[in-house]
C-alpha cells in the first residue's frame, strides 16, 4: 500500500502525459461500449441511485427512521447469523494418526506384535504412501502419510473411514484414526485433530479417577465426540508392600526405616561420589541383583531390628501385587487427570465448548466433594484468551482510524459520520464467513478470519471519506449543503464501484479456489470480500442520510451559521458554476443550479 502510494502520484501521472492520447478523440473500446449499450445502461443506473438518495433524504423523521433502519438491521444480523467461533483452523495435512489404548502390562514384545499386525493391514491401503510406528508401553501409534492424489479434503475424509473400520478386531486394543491439525498446541502430545481438554483436580487419586470416568462417559454420549482419552493410566503392574505398623513397632521397626531397607535392596540408595581424575561416578549401595529377579522373593527380605533380632518382611507386612498409575499429574499442587476429548471436523469449537458445560461439567459440579473442580482447558483457554486480544485489536484499529481521519478533516463530526460505514462491512462479513461456512462447514469464525474483520476497519471507510470529502469541496465552492451531498454521490459513485469491483474480483479466487492450503484463508477472504461489497452499497445511501442530518442538526443547534466548514475554507474564493451537461461529459444544454436540484433529478428530467 505505502508503495503503491508512492508510485500513483509519480509513476502513474508521468506515463498517463506519455501514453494517454487526445481525450476527444473516440477510442475502439468507447465505440464498443456505445455499441453494446453498457454506457447507456451504467448512467441509468446511476441517475436511479441519486434519485433515489435524494428521495430518502427528505424528512428529518423519515432520515432518522431509514438510517436506524439500515444500522440497527445491520447490528441483528450480524449478532443472528454470526458463525460459530473456532480458534484455529484444522488444514489439510496428508498426515493421519492411529492412536492405540493397550491393555495394562502390555510390555514392548507384545507392542511390537500388535505394531506388525497393524503394519500389515496398512500395506494393502492403496492410498498410503509410506507409514512409520511409535512403540512404547503408553499411548502407542502409527503415523501414516497419504499420497498426494488423495491429498484433497473428501479424499482424506474418505481414508479416515476406511481406515478405521480396518484398525479394529484386535483383541483388547482400542484404536482410533484421525487426522493430524495444521496448527497444533504445545503439550497436545500425538493426538491428532480437534482437541478438547478438560481438567479433573483433587486430593483423592481415587476419587479423581471416579469423577474423570464420569465425565468422559457423559462426553462421549456428546454428538460430534469422537472418543476421550485419559492421561491416566492404570497400567504399571507393581508391587506394594502393607506394613503392619503394631508388629513393627513391637519389634522397633519404624515404617520409613522399614521403606528405606526395602529401597536399598531393591532399587539402590546413592551413598556419594567417587571421583577419579576429574570424573564423578555414583556409589549405589544396594543388595544382589541375583536375589530380587522373581516378584515373590521380596517377602524373603530379612529385617533386622534394633536388639539384633531378625524377622523376614512377610511377617510384618503384605505384599499385594496390583496396577498403579504410570504417572500422577499436578495442577497447582492438587493431583489431576486430564481428558482429552477429540471432536469431528464440523464441529466448532464454541458449540463443544458450551455442550460440555452444560450438558457434562455443570450437572457434574453440583455434586462434586469439597476441593475437587471440574474446569474445561487447552484450546478453550487459548480461544478465550485469542479472542479477548482480537477484539481490543479490533476496537484499537476503530479508535486510530477515526483518529487519524479527526486529524485529516481537522474536525471530530465528519470522522464519526465516516465510522457508520463499520457495521455495514462488519455484517457483509459475517453474513458471507456464514454463507461459506453452510457450504462448507470447516470454514468457522477462527482467528485468521477475524484477521479480515480488522482489515476490513481501515479499507471500507474509504468509500465513506470520499463522500464526505467530495460534499466539502462542493460546499466549499458555494454550493448548498444538501445539493453538495448529492452531487458527491453523483460524482464518486463510478470510482467507487471501479474500486470495490477490482478488489472483490481480486479477492475472488481467494474465495472459490479449492487448491491445497485453500482452506486457511477462504474465511478471511470471504470476510474482506462480503464486507466490503455490502459496505459498497449501503454506504452510498447511508452515509448521505447521516451527513445531512448532521447539517440539519447543525443548522438548528447554530441558526445562520456555515455548517460545519474547517476555518481555512470558510473565506475560500467561490469558483464559478459549471453546468451540469458538460462538466460530466453529456451532451445537453447547460443548466444552472438556481433551483437546488441535482444534475439527474431536476424537474424536466
């Protein structure tokens, strides 16, 4: 834009002197235009559209109530057909994963079993380019690219289906195929798509984990949930040692002493360093290796207590073999469990957002013990905090475009009648982003498309400046306020629908393409383009009708007074009348403006 500038009030003036030729001489093209009549149908439609600007301006109540009208009108539908909200959209990466819930003990052999069974069914997709795995006792997976003749949306959608019904039929293996995002959130791990995070907190391990299996039942009973995945994982086979704390202590044996024995002989207890020519090694003090290589020789362990007696660990403890937690994840100090609930493309964000509330985390809170919370996280935090930026950004933009235009104008009134034009655009944008998104449900109010929104701020005010800007010059030169208003529409309709032609074809193929990485930007330009081509229109009717009701309002607050005028051109010399035919380039007799009506309105047209 900054270069463009540059080169329109250089480059552009410098070769139209060159190139431009005799303007009364008729061009190849203006004989076709005469020809086909495009001419004759152009100044119609403009003598219509002056006319009927003038006929809505009459009337200070009939002013009020269309321009309430059209900005009110343009509010609801804004707020009625605005699209759901999304944070990111999903893209269309020819990567796909198989995400696998193993049943507990499953060690790396089995994996590795279960991993080649999988391996071999893939080799018959004929869409698969190549595969590769992820083996490991938790959360295991299958990374799979697809080939890029299959690349395009529906082809991938179609993959997704088949391969799902392809990965199942292993016994105890839960398996579950979804498509990679573009965008993806720090700490989401390998689950692919569209994720949900909700946070179970507590004190109780064992409560947390009642609760977590409560709300991922109800989560999954949700339309548009594909599965829900727990981070916690009670599948570490281990061994735990029951003290009988009234025959220890008889025999003087404390708990802790009695754990740390146990960790010694077993696992080992760093006991200092051994340096040796500036290298550190551990010195581990622990029992033979040899002795603990089978579960049940644990309760052999001899005990010795403080008198000199020895007892053997069974007869003083339990040892009960079970299934604990791979791992025990905090939240601000309290023990939680995370689900991850995976959503269908369709499926805004927004929309799972509130169904979990209602339907799942609220019924659910109502009941929960004191100290336990049930909080919806991941990219629902990141959505509302994306969105509470984005909407100061968009106020932000509002605040200095009206500043900048205070401080053009020199005055404070014409900016805020130029600022009308943003309603307009902003419902032209939603009612657009809605119509792709009915066509196409992918295509969701995300953040990229509010992008176009803020653009949108600093484009469609441009329209409304040159009216404004053309009415002052008219007026300037000593034509009547309301006849000013007028003819500036006259005079700025053509480059005004020359301008906002060129930008919504230049913006259409951004729109209607449908090539890879298309889907990332047809919401933002669906947005510019809807905005700026209803902005277009009804800016040329209300930004008229406002206009002259601030004269009017002027004119009545400050009788006699110029309305409005900066003070530098309050004493400007007047220029002569022109008339109307020839000025615009229309054969007819000139006529003066003695009457007050505009070029295409007067009486005897």
């Amino acid at each position: 834009m900054g270069l463009s500038l540059v080169v329109s009030v250089t480059v552009v003036p410098m070769m139209s002197s060159r190139v431009l030729g005799d303007a009364s001489r008729v061009t190849f093209l203006q004989r076709l235009i005469s020809f086909t009549g495009v001419y004759f149908i152009g100044r119609g439609i403009r003598r219509g559209f002056v006319g009927l600007v003038a006929w809505l301006m009459r009337g200070v109540v009939f002013r009020v109530l269309i321009a309430t009208v059209i900005t009110g009108g343009s509010i609801f539908l804004a707020w009625f057909y605005f699209p759901p909200i999304d944070y990111l959209p999903k893209g269309n990466r020819n990567l796909l994963f198989v995400f696998l819930r193993t049943p507990p003990g499953l060690n790396i052999d089995q994996m590795d079993k279960v991993m080649a069974e999988l391996e071999g069914r893939m080799l018959k997709v004929k869409e698969l380019d190549r595969f590769f795995a992820v083996i490991r006792p938790a959360n295991p997976l299958l990374g799979l690219i697809v080939k890029k003749e299959y690349s395009d949306k529906d082809s991938i959608r179609k993959v997704v289906k088949k391969l799902f019904g392809m990965v199942q039929g292993i016994p105890g293996i839960r398996a579950f195929v979804t498509q990679v995002s573009l965008f993806r959130r720090r700490g989401s791990g390998f689950i692919g798509g569209i994720n949900l995070k909700v946070d179970v907190t507590g004190d109780s391990l064992e409560e947390i984990q009642r609760i977590a299996g409560e709300v991922s039942a109800k989560a999954r009973a949700l339309p548009g949930v594909r599965f829900v995945n727990s981070s916690f994982d009670l599948g570490n086979p281990e061994l735990q040692v029951h003290v009988n704390r009234v025959k220890a202590a008889d025999l003087g044996i404390s708990v802790s002493e009695l754990g740390d024995i146990i960790e010694t002989l077993v696992k080992g207890t760093d006991a200092g360093l051994f340096r040796d020519q500036g290298k550190e090694l551990d010195i581990v003090i622990r029992g033979a290796q040899s002795k603990f290589t089978r579960t049940q020789e644990l309760s052999q362990i001899t005990v010795y207590t403080p008198d000199g007696r020895s007892v053997r660990l069974s007869d003083i403890a339990e040892i009960r073999q079970t299934l604990g937690p791979t791992k025990i994840e905090h939240i601000d100090r309290d023990r939680s469990v995370t689900l991850t609930v995976n959503l269908a493309d369709t499926l805004p964000l927004q929309v799972a957002i509130e169904r979990m509330r209602r339907e799942v985390i609220d019924p659910i809170r109502a009941k929960l013990p004191l100290g336990y919370s049930v909080e919806v996280g991941g990219r629902a935090k990141d959505l509302a905090r994306t969105w509470d930026a984005l909407k100061w950004s968009f106020l932000i933009a509002l605040f200095i475009t009206y500043l900048l235009m205070a401080s053009l104008f020199e005055a404070w009134s014409y900016p805020l009648i130029i600022m009308f034009s943003v309603p307009l655009a902003s419902t032209g944008g939603v009612l657009a982003v809605s119509f792709m998104n009915y066509i196409e449900p992918s295509i969701k109010m995300d953040t990229l498309v509010m992008l176009g929104f803020i653009l949108l701020t600093g484009i469609v005010v441009n329209n409304a400046i040159l009216l404004v800007h053309q009415a002052l010059n008219h007026f300037r030169r000593g034509i009547p306020m309301r006849e000013a208003i007028l003819e500036s529409v006259q005079d700025r309709m053509r480059p005004i629908f020359m301008t906002m032609t060129t930008t919504v074809l230049g913006m259409l193929p951004l729109v209607i393409s449908s090539g890879p990485g298309s889907e990332l930007y047809r919401g933002l330009g669906a947005a510019v383009l809807g905005g700026l081509a209803t902005s277009t229109l009804f800016t040329l009717l209300l930004i008229p009708i406002v206009f002259s009701l601030w004269v009017d309002f002027q004119s009545w607050l400050w009788p006699g007074a110029v309305a409005a005028m900066p003070e530098e051109s309050r004493d400007a010399p007047v220029e002569p009348t022109v008339a109307w035919g020839k000025r615009n380039g229309e054969n007819g007799s000139p006529v003066g403006r003695e009457k007050g009506y505009p070029p295409e309105v007067r009486p005897e047209n």
